[in-house]
C-alpha cells in the first residue's frame, strides 16, 4: 500500500476551481437570454450548473479521500455497470433522445449520460490491465488485441445511440494510455489504417456525419444548415477581438448561435472577453495538464501513473477537440470543454476525475 502524504496537490485544485468558477460565471452569461425566453428565468441554466457543481465538488472530495488502488479492486465491477447502463440507455422509455441520440437516462427532473462515465471506468480498467500485463503489451495476441478489443466494444454500444465524439475521446484517451505503456510502433500504424477505413465508414454511413464534414471544409457552402455552427461560432469569435466586448455584451448569444451554454461556450468566452480571456483559458488548462503529468510521473506504482495518465489524456483530447471545433479547425462533434461547458453528467465526471488525480497526487514522490 502506498504511503500517503497529508496534503493533495494545492496547485492542481486552485487551478480546477478556478476554471470552475470562469465557467460558471460564462454559462450564465451565454444563457440567459436564451433561459429567460424558455424558462422566464434567467438564472435557469446557471443555477443547475451549480448543482451539478456542487455535487460534483462534494464527490471529488468524498473521492479524493479514497486510496486510489481501491479503484483497482473495483475496476471491473465498475466496468460492468457502464456497460449493463449503455444497455439501458437505447431501451425505448428508459433512455430519452436528445439532438438525434439516445444518450441519457432519465432520474427525476435530471438525467445522466452513461458514455460520459464508462469514460472513466474504462480509464480505470484499462489501467489495472496495463498495470498488470505490462510485459506483454509488445505482443498483438496477449497485450494489445485484448485491450483494444474491449474498448472497441465499449465504442460500438456508444455508438449505437450514436455519439460519435464521447466514443473518440474514450478511444483516444485508451489508445494514449496503451502508448504510454510501451506498445509498438509498428502495431499502432497497423490500427491506425483499420482506424481511418472504421472511421470513413462511419462518416459514410449516415448522411448527418457526411455534412459534418462538408461543412467543416466549407462551411459557406450550406450557411443555413449544416454550416450554421461553425459560422456564427466564427462571427462570435472574430469581434472579440484583443479584449473582447465585454462580460455579458455578446451578440452571438441573442438566438444566433445554438445553445451557447454548451459546447460553444468557448465562442462566447471569446467574443466577450477576446484573445486575452481565451488566452488564460488555454493557460489554466494546458497548466492543469502540466500537474497532472507531474503527478503521474511521481505515482509510486504502475497503476497510479496509468490512471493518472488515462484522466489527463481525456481532459487534454476533450480541450483540443473542443476548442478545434468552435474555431472551426475540426468538424462538429459535440464534445463539451471541461469544467465550462454547460452539462451534468460532464461536470459531474470531470470533477470526480480531478478527485482520483488529486487521491494520486497525495501518493506522489514529487
């Protein structure tokens, strides 16, 4: 058992809380004219979001109190629950539809995205297998294809509902773990050939995704339709400016770009707080990534430093998918920026994470 030290990473929760709080203050700034319209109350999104804050902080206290090799012991059982509730979820009258997917089961008046926390129970699986079979992971037969395959798996219920980018930043998340493990070069260019065919076929497969794409090169060329996002994202960015408009004076967020408070929070962000505001964010963030790494280099055991590596890979991905769609670099996936981004069961996860990485941290040797 590791020894543990008495005090967490400080720098590794100021840094979330901060990003936290920015977040809380922008969805509600990117919100509440849209709430206001909807609900007739302004503070509709905002004061959900600090529920699910709220229970998320307490759970990444609760969490961070818990020896991280106790996830190891669980880890499977953990696994098979995401996996019986990605079952759940495409029940018809069990999981509700949003947007096109069948992605969220519903508990009262909330509800929760199974594939945002097979995330972690994947991260926390995969850990302990890599963990254990390390010396094998040169091997396709006994290291690699086993831990691909199960992954895999996970990947093809997500995407049965289908949410094309919760499954990318699992698989990616996974693969980054499985590299860091030691596995070949040669192995990895093998996969990443089936990858692109898997993944072009996808795109073939359902007209939606084929727009995603053509509007992702050309945006203007549908600017109504499947081009909408990406252009109003732009126009939201591009008067923002150095030092941006100001808190509260977008103009994007006046019913022009679709449910700012989500995954396009960071055009808001920037369109009222300019390159300076975006410019912190991707600080804070890229500084938050940096303590994790630390903290994963310092982890006494194999299993430490796998997990700790698997929730800053989700985190690192997640950011770069995200901010490369708002600013049109990357087709529309509907990936939510962490911490920011309007949504319980991502906030939820995110916090929970940061308590697992902060458990490690209080293990570290740095």
């Amino acid at each position: 058992m590791p020894t543990k030290k008495t005090t967490p990473d400080m720098i590794l929760m100021l840094l979330t809380f901060s990003l936290l709080a920015i977040g809380l203050i922008m969805v509600y700034s990117a919100s509440a004219i849209w709430a206001e319209y909807k609900f007739d109350d302004s503070f509709f999104f905002a004061k959900r979001q600090m529920l699910f804050a709220g229970v998320g902080i307490i759970a990444m206290f609760f969490i961070m109190n818990i020896d991280y090799w106790t996830w190891k012991t669980w880890a499977k059982m953990l696994l098979i629950i995401c996996f019986v509730l990605l079952v759940l979820v495409l029940i018809p009258g069990v999981g509700n539809v949003r947007n096109g997917s069948r992605s969220w089961i519903g508990i009262g008046a909330f509800s929760i995205q199974p594939s945002e926390f097979m995330k972690l129970a994947m991260i926390a699986f995969l850990a302990k297998f890599l963990s254990v079979r390390q010396k094998y992971i040169t091997s396709f037969k006994k290291g690699l294809a086993p831990s691909l395959g199960l992954v895999f798996l996970a990947f093809g219920m997500i995407m049965l509902q289908p949410d094309l980018g919760t499954g990318t930043v699992m698989v990616g998340t996974c693969i980054v773990m499985i590299f860091i493990a030691g596995a070949r070069i040669s192995h990895f260019s093998f996969l990443g050939m089936m990858g692109v065919a898997g993944f072009v076929a996808l795109v073939l497969s359902a007209p939606y995704r084929i727009k995603r794409i053509t509007s992702f090169l050309d945006p203007w060329e549908d600017p109504l339709g499947s081009g909408f996002q990406i252009i109003q994202s732009l126009y939201a960015i591009g008067p923002g400016g150095l030092f941006g408009l100001g808190l509260g004076q977008s103009r994007q967020k006046f019913f022009y770009l679709p449910e700012p408070q989500t995954d396009f929070i960071f055009a808001i962000l920037a369109e009222e707080l300019g390159f300076i505001g975006g410019s912190l964010i991707l600080l804070l963030f890229s500084l938050l990534l940096w303590r994790g790494i630390r903290i994963a280099l310092g982890a006494p055991d194999l299993y430490g430093s796998f997990l700790a590596v698997g929730i800053i890979a989700m985190i690192a991905i997640q950011v770069m998918i995200n901010i490369g769609v708002v600013t049109g670099l990357m087709p529309v996936t509907g990936i939510t920026l962490p911490f920011l981004s309007y949504g319980g069961s991502s906030l939820t996860l995110m916090l929970m994470a940061i308590g697992v990485l902060l458990n490690i941290s209080r293990h570290s040797r740095y």
